[in-house]
C-alpha cells in the first residue's frame, strides 16, 4: 500500500468520526415542547347566531282619569299599604279611586236597575197574553226592544261609574304612578296609572344576511344580561322579515322571551344566542386548538413514542367552545390542548400532568 493510499484512509475515517460525533451532538440537543393533553370524546354541539337588542315588555298600559274626582289611592291588599311603584296587582285590582257624588248621583244607577226589571217583566207578560191570543206578535216585540233598550241603559250607567275607579286591566307591576296630594281633585285627563306586563317580553334584532337561511321561525332562543349572568332565559324566534336592507345588509326578526320570574328588567340590553343547528353525542374537541396549514384543518396528537404527529381532520359544526370532528380522529385519542403553538410534525414532547 501507497503513502498517498494510506492518507486517503485517515482522512476518510476522520470524516466518518467526525459526522457520527455531529449526528450524536444533534440528536442530544433537539429541543423537547412541553405539552399538555387532553381525550377527545363526545358532547352536545349547538350552532349558535348571536344577536343583541333592547328587551321589552309584551304589554304596556298608561291609564288616565276620564273624569274629575277626588283622588283615593287604595290599599293593596297583600302589603296592606297603599299600592305604589313596583307592587305586582291583578286584573281588575282598583288601584285609584275618584270620589264624585254629582256624576254619581247623574247615572241614576238605582233608576236603571228598576227599568230592566219593569221591562223586563212587561215583555214577559207580553208574552203570557199573546200564546192566549190576546195581544198582537208586534205587541211583543216592542215590549221586548224595551227590554233591550233597559239594559243597554243600565249597561251604559255601569260604564259611567266604572270612570271613578282606576283598574288594573291585566296582571302586572306598577311603573307609573303619579303622585297627587290625598283628597285633592284631579281633573279629567290626567296620568294616573302606568303597568307593564314583562313576564313575557320581546326583543326587535337586525341579523345578518348571510343568516337568512340558518335562521327560521320557532327556533329556540338563550337568552342573557350583563346583570344576570347566571341566569339564561329561554326565548323562541316568532317573526322574521324577508327583506334585506340595502345600507346595513341586515334584516329584522321579533324574539319573544319566558321572564316567569321579572328577572328581565324593560329596557334591559340583553344578547339572544338562537339555536341554528343542534347534534347530540359527537366527537368534538377545543376549537382554539385546531389551525389552517396548507388549506388543511389540523390537529396534534401524541402517542406513545412522545413525539407531535400532524393530523388532518374535517369539521362540522361549532359552538362558542367546541367544533365537531367529523373525520380524522377517533373517541379517546389523544391531542395537545396547550403547547401546539411551538409544534411541528415529528417534534419530541414532554407530556406534562
């Protein structure tokens, strides 16, 4: 063997050393990523639409005096103090009385009762003669239009004394009610009662456009306030309009809200999550974790070797927290929920508890 054969030698086995001991340096140092993991199992997913609107009442009264009186308020009967702002009444609870003897007396309500009863047992009478053939049928029928006649009167008389009093026409809570010194005389065609009904409530929204075929009537509605965080209302949608408008590309919808409790105040700033879309018992796993490579969703998981494996799934639909996996990964797989930032396909992990 040569000299010159002898130094090709050394030179190549100190090459070959010298990448072996590189390949060493390598693989001591590449970088370990803390992960933490987490199973992917099933859960119920619901589509959601938001929206906002200002909630209010479904009924709403503001009752005035039709006559002039002396102002009574009167008692409410389950605080035994006088009614005043807030206090929840039922129908036809008289909230204000209006004391006038003059319009009283001018109804002649005693009168009126006795007309009926006279007319009434004249047609009557009427009618007794005529099965005898002792009076026409025409008898009759003018006896009995003043029957009518009577009653219509009588009627009228109990709507005039229905003016002195101040009733509350539905179930509800007192949100007006001006004050008026007591015993004093109101005058005819002043405020004195305002109610509002809002244990049922609605809410007018503007919703996008590209919501229009999501979005259907009788869809059920969550409702939530700033105020009553740990309360959800159920509400439903009842109205949506077909038309868009041209300057906000949006368009209206009605949503009735269930408020049993008045926790729902009118007026209140409320947000209505509508259920566009509902699954039960689906694969779904966090959405934050899942990124957009190469026009592909994808995920990491961790097997046993403790290195990232990339994986390309397909999704369906989502909520505020969670996004359906309709393909690429089983029930009880294994995927980084925190420390995925820093990955890469194959990147050794440290799997941390």
């Amino acid at each position: 063997m040569t000299n010159t054969t002898k130094y090709i030698g050394l030179v190549l086995l100190a090459f070959s050393l010298n990448a072996c001991n590189n390949q060493r340096m390598s693989s001591s140092s590449e970088t370990t990523t803390p992960v933490w993991l987490s199973q992917v199992t099933k859960r119920n997913i619901q589509e959601l639409a938001t929206t906002t609107g200002t909630a209010k009442a479904a009924k709403t009264v503001e009752l005035q005096s039709e006559i002039e009186g002396v102002y009574k308020l009167q008692i409410n009967p389950k605080t035994k103090r006088p009614y005043k702002l807030g206090d929840i009444v039922e129908a036809g609870a008289v909230i204000i009385r209006l004391e006038n003897k003059e319009h009283e007396n001018s109804v002649q309500i005693k009168t009126k009762e006795m007309a009926v009863d006279i007319a009434e047992k004249e047609w009557k009478g009427q009618k007794a003669v005529y099965e005898k053939g002792g009076v026409t049928e025409k008898d009759v029928l003018n006896a009995e239009s003043s029957y009518i006649n009577s009653q219509t009167d009588l009627e009228n008389a109990y709507m005039e004394l229905e003016k002195m009093t101040i009733k509350a026409p539905f179930r509800g809570v007192i949100v007006n009610l001006p004050y008026y010194t007591p015993d004093v005389k109101v005058a005819s065609g002043q405020v004195m009662l305002g109610m509002m009904d809002y244990s049922s409530m609605y809410m007018e929204v503007e919703l996008p456009e590209n919501t229009i075929d999501k979005i259907k009537e009788g869809q059920k509605v969550m409702i939530t306030n700033y105020n009553i965080k740990s309360d959800t209302l159920q509400g439903s949608v009842t109205q949506l309009s077909p038309a868009i408008n041209e300057e906000t590309r949006t368009y209206s919808g009605f949503i009735t809200i269930k408020n049993p409790e008045l926790k729902l105040r009118p007026g209140m700033f409320a947000k209505g999550e509508i259920i566009t879309l509902s699954k039960e018992n689906v694969l779904a796993i966090p959405k934050e974790v899942v990124s957009k490579r190469r026009n592909n969703t994808m995920v990491f998981t961790v097997e046993n070797n403790n290195r990232a494996t990339e994986k390309v799934i397909k999704t369906g639909i989502s909520d505020d927290k969670y996004i359906e996996v309709v393909s690429g990964l089983e029930e009880g797989d294994k995927i980084v929920t925190k420390g995925y930032e820093w990955l890469q396909n194959r990147s050794k992990v440290k799997i941390m508890k």
